[in-house]
C-alpha cells in the first residue's frame, strides 16, 4: 500500500482536504473535489459515479485512478489496526489507522482513536477531530477514556465531549466525562457547548452521570420485588379499577387529592435528603437539582432563598403525607426505563421510609393519567356534565375548551407558567416567576366553591403542593399533569403523546 504522510501536519491537511473534497462533491464541484481528494479511492470512485451519464470516459479515467492506488479498503486496515493495539503494537496500530482514514470519508471518532495512539501529537490531532464530523460516539467515548489513560486530560475532555454530543450515553462513559468536566483545570479549554433549554452543559452531563450511579447503588432486584408485591396488593389501583375509584369519589363529593410523583420530584426529593443521595460526588448532586429546577421554573435553584426552599419542601411532603392517591412508579417502568431507574429507585427508598400515617392510603401507576385517557378522551365520563370544573395549568384556554366539550356548566381558570419545554413566549417572559410569584398569589386566591368541587391540576413540582390545598378547601383535586399540554396540542413528553386527541378550540 502507498504510505500515509509521516508528517502529522501533512496527513491531519491530507484529512482535511478529502473531508473538503467530499463536501465539494455534494455541491456539483467535481474536477475540484478530484484535485484535493485524490489521495482517496472512494472520493475518486464516486466522482466517477456523479460524471458516469455526462462524460464516461472521465468517469473511466478516475476509476483507474482509484484501482491504481492498490490499497486495502478502509474496514480491513482499521480492523487490522485495532486487532494491532490488542497485540500491544501502537506504532504498527497507528500506521493502518492512518491508512483506513485516508481511504474512507473522514471522520472525527477515528482521529480520536488515533490520539491515543500517538499521544505526543494529541492536540492536533484532537484539534482536526474537532472540526470533522464524529459518526461513532462508542468509540470516541473509547477514545477519551484512552487519552485520559495516557495523561492526556485536556484531549480527553475534548473527545469526551464530542463523545456526549455525538450520543454516547454509557454509565462509565458519563461518569468519566463528568469528572473530567469537575476538573476546574480543564474549564473552558475549549468552552462547552450549550446545553438543553439554554442550561449550562455540566448541568445536563453531572445528571446523566448521577443517573448512572444511582442505579449502581440501588441494586435493581430487590426494588422491582418491592414494586411488584405494591401492585399485588389491595392497595394497587390498576387502570380498571383507578377510573371506577376516581368517579366514585367525585359522586360522593369528599375532599381528595390524587398526585403523582416521578423521576423529576425524586430529584427535588434528594436535594432535600442528603441520605438519597449519597452515591454521588456534591458537584453531581448539585447539577441534578438545579437541571430539573430549570426545567421546571427556568430559574436557577441557586438563587432560591434557602428558607422559601426548606418551607417549600415541608409543604411538598405533607401534600404526599396527606395525597389519598398517590401515582408511584410501576414495576413495569422500573425494570425497562435505564434513563431514569436511579432517580425512581431513590424515590421509591423515599417513599419506603414514610410513615405509614393511614391504612387506607391507595397507589396507582404515576403515569395512569396516560392510559386514563387512551380509553377515556379528555376523561369524559368524569367530567362530562359537571356543575363546575376548576383548572390549574399554564393552558389559559383549556377550562373553556373542556367546558364547551363536555357540556360542564361553571368553570374557573387558574392560570400558571408553564415548564420551560414548552418553550413559549409566554414561558420566555415568565422565567422565574412561578416560585415564589404565582405560587403565593395562587395559595392565596384560589377558591373551592363548594365541597367536592373538582379541579384538574397540571403544575408540575407546585402542582403537588395545589392539589393539597384544594383537599384542604373541600374540593376534589386530580393531579393529570402534562395531559393538560396534550390536550390543547403541546406534545411536551415525546411518543407518550403520540396518538392523544386535542381539544377542539374553544372559539
């Protein structure tokens, strides 16, 4: 085979060039493209596809051209240079990985791969990843654990994050990138990427890598035993039997509340509960409070008063002390969702540790509202006909396309700002008002007009916290979350809203 440049600079502007020549070949640009990467057999193989119906002979020449580079393809010299570094042989594993880049389209997770192999040219190396595209997070995540084995800090931040935004999701991956990201020696060289919503990177990185961890450190097993003897017992509200419960307690008119608590309230749960969260280091569990806060109010945890964050969180557990339904997660999801078992499992250590203040207390699945709704739309046949409805959510319209829908007489709108998903003008101007601004003005302004008046919550964290309230005033509360979003068109949970029907407008 035709060696590649021995030269780093010379084989990293080689790389280049054929990345080059390619993007030229997508723009028409062939003789161009042929003049930078003809070093490459494909490129040359497929500006002889793009001219093969206007000049054949052309076309014919190129084809020589590539045949007469008489390399092996680019799958055999990368596998035979990986099979090379099993065997200990770097200087020979760098020699074929050179070789296999210059023959296949560039790409960044390879550049990584060659870094490691050849350490004393690692930043420039790392430097041309970075401007080429990465098409193999597993194995530029294999890369930065490598660099970061030969003391290579800086690079391995770099791959790492090329890694992360190319996909790679891996616990051990997560939980070495976020250390490497703690390493305040490393901060801003090169500076991150955004993260989600406009959240600082680490933010979304530390909570992935906490998620990781709590899942070592809740063993799977007996949890899921746990779940599954709740959803054998009396206790355990199926769907079957939550719709029949749900409209036996609205026909008998008692206070109730019915609120459901996921892998968002865990988080707030252990920032709360040093003892939850445990397994991880104080800059993750920081991350992963102040991520979900975001998410909730678009405001950053930091700057809630400590006392208005401990009353608040007193206010939280008695709404769950007191809920006469609780949603909880289901076996089901515990054993089949990886992305978020270490948050669920914490929260089900929570829930175990309560005191079990009433015999009566019943649980049904957290995200029952879902499966409601699939056989009941806008859960008509308890809501159809009603004297009065009352809806907090950040909709200001779905109390009125409700009430036109299921002939329901009187309604009152509670309106909220809404998660910053729903990424909204109106979630844009209300940043960082819904705590302590709405929720104080709600606490005080809400109005039960009768006992056993029901009112569908949809207020995330505080949604909780107003369910309770309504209880406490005599009326009947259903915490249905981001079922309200679905309702009038925002699907802000991905598939789990694919098929839900929307209301009708309201004009």
């Amino acid at each position: 085979m035709s060696e590649p440049p021995r030269d780093i600079d010379a084989f990293l502007a080689a790389l280049l060039a054929i990345e080059r020549a390619w993007a030229l070949l997508d723009t028409g640009e062939i003789e161009k493209a042929v003049r930078l990467g003809g070093a490459s057999a494909q490129v040359l193989t497929r500006a002889a596809a793009l001219l093969s119906a206007t000049d054949p002979d052309r076309a014919h020449r190129l084809l020589e051209q590539a045949v007469a580079l008489d390399a092996s393809p680019a799958p055999a010299q990368l596998a035979l240079s990986r099979s090379l570094r099993a065997r200990g042989d770097e200087a020979g594993a760098s020699r074929w990985l050179r070789g296999a880049m210059l023959r296949a389209r560039p790409d960044g997770s390879l550049l990584l791969e060659l870094a490691a192999l050849e350490p004393d040219h690692a930043h420039a190396i790392v430097e041309t990843a970075r401007a080429l595209p990465c098409r193999d997070a597993a194995a530029a995540a294999d890369a930065s654990s490598a660099l970061l084995a030969c003391g290579k800090r800086k690079e391995a931040r770099v791959a790492g994050t090329i890694a992360f935004e190319t996909g790679a999701r891996g616990g051990d991956f997560l939980t070495l990138y976020s250390d490497l990201l703690a390493d305040t020696a490393l901060h801003d060289d090169p500076p991150l990427p955004p993260g989600p919503l406009g959240m600082p990177h680490w933010w979304n990185v530390a909570t992935r890598a906490a998620q990781a961890r709590l899942t070592h450190s809740y063993p799977v097993a007996p949890v899921i035993a746990r779940a599954q003897a709740r959803e054998a017992s009396d206790h355990w509200l199926g769907v079957d039997r939550l719709g029949a419960h749900l409209k036996q307690r609205i026909e008998a008119g008692a206070p109730f509340s019915w609120i459901r608590l996921g892998d968002g309230e865990a988080r707030f749960l252990m920032h709360l509960h040093p003892e939850l969260r445990a397994a991880l280091p104080p800059r993750e569990a920081d991350a992963t409070a102040r991520q979900i806060w975001f998410a909730w109010f678009g405001q950053d945890l930091a700057e809630v008063p400590a006392d208005s964050l401990a009353a608040l969180g007193s206010r939280l557990e008695q709404a769950i002390r007191n809920a006469d339904l609780l949603g909880v997660t289901s076996a089901e999801r515990l054993a089949s969702d990886a992305a978020h078992y270490g948050f669920c499992a914490a929260l089900e250590t929570y829930l175990d540790a309560l005191p079990d203040a009433r015999a009566d207390a019943l649980v049904c699945d957290a995200l029952a509202p879902v499966a409601l709704n699939r056989r009941d739309p806008f859960l008509g046949s308890l809501l159809r006909g009603l004297d009065f409805l009352g809806v907090v959510s950040p909709h200001p319209d779905l109390a009125d396309r409700l009430q036109r829908h299921l002939n329901i007489g009187a309604v009152a709108s509670y309106n909220l700002p809404g998660e910053t998903r729903l990424a909204r003008d109106a979630e844009r101007q209300d940043r960082g008002t819904h705590f302590p601004t709405f929720y104080d003005r709600l606490l005080t302004t809400l109005s039960v007009p009768y006992p056993g008046a029901v009112f569908l919550v949809a207020g995330g964290l505080l949604g909780k916290i107003y369910c309770d309230h309504i209880r406490t005033l005599g009326g009947i509360a259903l915490d249905i979350g981001a079922l309200a979003d679905a309702w009038v068109g925002h699907n802000s949970r991905g598939h789990q809203f694919d098929d839900t029907p929307v209301l009708p407008s309201a004009g």
